[in-house]
C-alpha cells in the first residue's frame, strides 16, 4: 500500500513497526511465562501453553499485515490446501535467508500448528528470550559428542532421554517442528567448500532431524518439506523490508512418516543408513524442484 515511499525509508518504517511488534507481545509473554514457572499445575500449565502460542501467533500476523502495508512481495505458494491445525508435523525446509523464516512463519500461519525450533540448551539463560522461548514450549536440546560420551559413559542417551522429555508437552497439543537441514544459509562460498553434490543446496545434516524421529517420531503425523526460491536474488532481511523483493514461490509437499522412518538414530546403525539415504533422496528431489523453478524464471 505504501510502497510508493522511498526503499530505505520504507526499510527503516518497516522495523520500527516489527520493533514495537515485538516488544509488544514480548511483555505479555514474559509476565505469562513467569506465571507458568510459578503454577506448576498440569491444566493451568496447559491453558498458559495455549495463550502463549496465541500471542506468538498474532505476533506473526501483524508481522503479515506490516508487510502487506509496506511491499508488494508477490508470494506465490502451492500444497497448502493438504494441511490442517490438529496435525504433528516435522517441517524441513532448505535454507538460503533470514527471510526464510518471515516467509514459513507468513505462509503456514492458520495453516499449520505454530512453528517451534529445536534450540540449543544454552539459549535457555539468553535474556528475556530464553525464558519467553521455554513459555512457547520451544524444546531445548542437549547433545553430546561422541568423544564426550566416551569420556563419559554415564550420560550415554541422556541427551535423548532430555529431548523425549521436552517433547512430552507435545502429546496432547499439534505442533509444527521446525529444522533447517542444511545447518546454515545456503551461498555458493560454501557450496563450493563443501564440495556438494547438489547444484542449489548444500549438504543436508540427518543428524538433527534424525535425533527428533527417534525423540518424538511416534507422535509426528507427516513430514512438511518446504521448498523455497527467490527468482531474482537471495534477499538479505533489510531487502525484504524495503520492498525489494517482488516474487517468492514456495513448494510445499506432505510426505508420510512410515514405520521404516522411525528408530533409533544414535544406537541402530542400519536405521542410521537408511534414514540418511532417506533424506538425501529428499534432497535430490528438492534440487530437482530448485532446478525447475530456476529454468522457468530466466
């Protein structure tokens, strides 16, 4: 709508109002989080659970509503008549931007349960963050090296057992899991280091989402694989702000979450090789599609 502004000051605008955003629904949700931690009772547990994710939720629409004001960012998205809010979803996505996020948040918000991110344990003690992320029900992982567990044979699973544990609040509530598979931005620079043998990824680590099926596989309904291309350039955050980015097209597929896709990712060597087979399959398919979209824009 008001797009006609000059680039950077419908940038600068535009952050002010993600700002103000963000510091609005952060108060609420601090004060609800320190009102959870203090009644450790299972249904008011659940009823502050379910107010919080509203309030992250309408976060994220505002978000929506501010970008709609401020671009003309033409998002072109396919398979989101296939989803529904009552389902479990592992969500994988190739990652290039951190505009990624603003663009999953955007086009699976009403859609798909609310995204969380298996985040390190370490984020938990980032300030007024880490206590708001643990309110969102946003599982904290603890991994340990393999060297680490030699050295210390006793906290041998106990890194799962954490991750099982910060899944139990899931059970009775649909969420969507979020990972980006590749473990950082895509660009050519690294492309290039990792000697991938993708044309427009890197290579994805099965690792992460490995440790979630073994976690909480049972409770998952499908895997949400998202595909996301900008035709014109990777956009930096700023370029989104201002507007200049005009077309996003995002692919997205429903894939079903058989027995085979289940085990134990760290102890079952033969689950190991199958599920890393699985996912690199996941990922020729991905590139394949990347490939297609980049043919049919130049």
């Amino acid at each position: 709508m008001l797009s006609f502004l000059p680039a950077p000051i419908i940038g600068l605008v535009s952050f002010l109002l993600y700002t103000i955003n963000t510091l609005f629904w952060l108060i609420p949700i601090i004060i609800f989080s320190l009102l959870k931690a203090l009644v450790p009772v299972a249904g008011w547990q659940k009823l502050f659970s379910y107010l919080l994710d509203r309030m992250a939720s309408n976060w994220v629409a505002i978000n929506t509503v501010n970008q709609k004001l401020f671009t003309k960012t033409n998002i072109i998205v396919s398979g989101l008549e296939k989803l529904e809010l009552k389902q479990w979803y592992l969500v994988v996505a190739n990652h290039q931007s951190w505009v990624d996020i603003l663009v999953l948040q955007r086009v699976l918000h009403g859609k798909a349960p609310f995204l969380k991110f298996f985040l390190k344990k370490e984020l938990l003690y980032v300030p007024f963050l880490g206590i708001a992320w643990w309110a969102l029900d946003f599982p904290f992982m603890k991994r340990y090296s393999q060297s680490f567990v030699k050295k210390n044979p006793h906290l041998k699973g106990k890194d799962l057992e954490t991750t099982r544990k910060a899944c139990d609040k899931f059970k009775h509530k649909p969420v969507s899991v979020m990972s980006f598979i590749e473990g950082t931005r895509f660009t050519p620079e690294k492309q290039q280091k990792q000697r991938s043998p993708f044309q427009h990824l890197l290579k994805p680590k099965a690792g992460g989402i490995g440790f979630v099926m073994s976690a909480m596989g049972e409770q998952l309904n499908k895997v949400l694989d998202v595909t996301i291309y900008y035709p014109e350039k990777t956009p930096t955050f700023f370029d989104f702000l201002c507007g200049r980015v005009h077309t996003i097209e995002v692919l997205i597929e429903l894939r079903d979450i058989d027995q085979e896709l289940v085990g134990d990712y760290m102890n079952d060597r033969n689950y190991k090789i199958y599920f890393q087979k699985w996912v690199n399959t996941l990922w020729e398919h991905k590139d394949e599609q990347l490939a297609q979209l980049n043919k049919k824009y130049h």
